[in-house]
C-alpha cells in the first residue's frame, strides 16, 4: 500500500505536467495554423509583411501601455494606404500576469491633422474630464470625444458624422497626424479588418473639406 501511495505521488504531478506540455505544444501548433491561413487570407487581398511602424507601436503604447509587437501587414484600400499590427501586452494584479492582444488599422488622411479621439462612454460623464460635450445627447451618453482643440473637435463631430458613429458603435478611432488609427481586441481577421476599413472610410470620407483646409498641415514624404 505504501508503494502504491509513493508511486501516485510521483504519477499524480507528471501526470499535470505531461498535460500543461500537451496544452503549450497544442496552442502553439493551433497559433501557427491560424497565421498560415492569415497569411493566406492577407495575400489574396493584395496586403505584404513590413516591419512594424514605430508610429504606430507608439499609438499601440498611449492606448494600452508598453507591449510587442506582433505580425504587421501594409496595402492600399480604396485608394488609400492602410497599415495592420498585432500587438501585446502584459497586465499584473501583483499576483498573477495576463497577456492581452489587441489590433490596430490605421488608413492614411491626405493632410495632417490635429489629434481627436472617440470612444465607448465607459463611465459617468460627471466623474470625467476633457469630454467635449456636443448637441446630440444620445452620442454624448454613448461616446466621448477627446482634442486639445474644441473649435476643431466640434467641426469635425457635425450631425451627419454623429449619426455615422452611432450606426458604428464598435469602432473606436483616433487621428494622429497623417492617420486615421481604429483598434479593437484580439489578434486581427482579415473579414473583421475589412469591415473596419469600410466604416472607417465611411467616417473620413465625412470629415468635411473646410477641416482639411484650414487645420490640415502638408504630410510628410
């Protein structure tokens, strides 16, 4: 009996282990198959691997915090260029750590422009700061809109765009210079990247031309 006991001992935690190396091998293998089916997907519509833009890993980084960066793809859609990054980063509770992946599409504006940011209203609005207040009260309730500059940030946010944002209440997005950047959980699919870029095109091609005009400066080549 006592053999049998000592015997469990030793089986019980090799046992554990030869499963935790099975789940690693098999997550790993399962990772792999999907970024060769990604590959795939990513080369019939016309995108390449480049190296990651640190532009964007530093947008990646003010929307999380320090990460890596993951596969990044470039291309051109509907006439303007897109960029596409995996990117992960780390959390800690001071016990535990958990690893987040996240994407990022950015397309190309023709100017640059000052910063503005939209997202998710994630709390009441009276504990909160720097939200520009607007004349829809269904928006304000649902979202919040971020610029150093309100003349700017309210030009910009006019009824029709408004309406555009709430039809897409998923997409989260900012313009940082040159870049129109939306982001969203998990590593990227190339079907969810392309119905992103359709609603992000649908928000630029809104911006209205007196905003390119009087606040847009030359990009840079």
């Amino acid at each position: 009996m006592f053999a049998f006991l000592t015997i469990l001992t030793f089986l019980i935690p090799l046992v554990f282990l030869t499963g935790v190396i099975w789940l690693v091998v098999w997550s790993r293998r399962r990772r792999r198959a999907m970024l060769r089916r990604r590959a795939a997907e990513v080369a019939s519509v016309g995108w390449y691997p480049v190296p990651p833009h640190p532009w964007l890993l530093q947008i990646a980084a003010n929307l999380y915090r320090e990460g890596e960066p993951g596969e990044a793809y470039a291309g051109v859609y509907q006439g303007r260029g897109l960029c596409v990054l995996d990117y992960t980063y780390t959390t800690s509770n001071g016990k535990t750590q958990q690893t987040h992946t996240v994407n990022l599409i950015a397309l190309t504006l023709p100017v640059a422009l000052p910063p503005l940011t939209v997202t998710r209203e994630s709390g009441p609005r009276m504990f909160r700061g720097g939200d520009l207040e607007l004349e829809n009260q269904q928006f304000n309730d649902q979202f919040r809109v971020e610029s150093p500059d309100d003349r700017y940030a309210s030009a910009v946010m006019h009824p029709r765009m408004m309406e555009c944002v709430l039809f897409n209440p998923g997409l989260e997005w900012q313009i940082a210079g040159s870049a129109f950047v939306s982001w969203s959980t998990g590593a990227f699919a190339v079907p969810d990247v392309l119905a992103r870029l359709d609603a992000m095109t649908h928000v630029i091609d809104l911006i209205p031309p007196f905003v390119l005009r009087d606040y847009g400066q030359p990009t840079i080549s």
